[in-house]
C-alpha cells in the first residue's frame, strides 16, 4: 500500500534525489533516476558562485536548475497531498478499496501541503531573483565597458 502522506513527505524532502518516484514507481523508474542531475548541476552552480564569485556566468544557469527542481518538487506534493482518496487509490494501490486508509488526508498529509507551498515558492522566487539580478548587472556593466 502506497501511503499518500508518506508520497507527499518524500516528494518534499527527498524529491530533488528523486525518492518520491521511487517510492510510487520503483527502482526501474526513468525520471526518478534522471532527478538527482539537474540537483546535482545546481549545486555545482552554487559552488561555483562560492569559489569564483557572483560574476560567473554559468552559475547563473546552473542555480536556477536546483530552484526549479525543488519548485516541481514541493509542486508533485502539492498534488500527491490534494489528490482525493478514490483517485489516489485508484492510481498507486489498485487492488484496494477507493476509502482505503492509505489514500486519506490527515494533518501530517494538510502539514507537507502548506510546507510544501512555503518552501516550493520560496526557492522558486530567490532562483529567479538571483538570476535575473545577476543578468541585468552584467549587462549595466557590459554598457558602461562600451559607452566609455
């Protein structure tokens, strides 16, 4: 039996390494093995900004990858945490009654949902910021080089 709270606990903290999908899919799953490599360029990116600064372009590219992987993250427990009973059921424990126990929503289930928004929006908006602040500087400076 596939628990939903447990999918949606997973999907926030452990969903950048792909835990979520292993948990709801198994070991052969694709996306779950191709999770842990936009995480893994993300925080290459942020220990590239830590060793040669905030002008490295290509960690402007690179952090904002580890961003969007905890945003879609925190977004499947978003989802995994509102989908109905029935559906849920329907979908990870077919063999089980659609008003399985598994398949309800209890406060830990309501806790990972409201986590999940706060934390997903979060990291999602300072990757954005953080991107386009360094862009738009880099270009004010590449207009100062050429009007001087």
């Amino acid at each position: 039996m596939k628990n939903k709270t447990l999918a949606a606990w997973l999907a926030l903290f452990g969903g950048p390494l792909g835990l979520h999908r292993f948990y709801l899919y198994g070991v052969g799953d694709t996306l779950a093995w191709l999770h842990p490599i936009p995480t893994a360029l993300g925080l290459y990116g942020i220990q590239r900004v830590q060793q040669m600064g905030q002008d490295d372009q290509w960690s402007w590219l690179l952090i904002p990858l580890l961003g969007f992987t905890f945003a879609i993250t925190a977004l499947h427990a978003i989802v995994y945490g509102l989908m109905t009973s029935e559906k849920w059921n329907a979908l990870f424990n077919p063999n089980a009654s659609p008003t399985e126990a598994a398949g309800q929503t209890h406060w830990p289930t309501i806790g990972a949902i409201v986590l999940a928004l706060l934390l997903g929006t979060t990291v999602l908006m300072s990757s954005i910021v953080f991107s386009f602040q360094r862009y738009f500087e880099y270009q004010i400076e590449e207009a100062r080089k050429i009007s001087q």
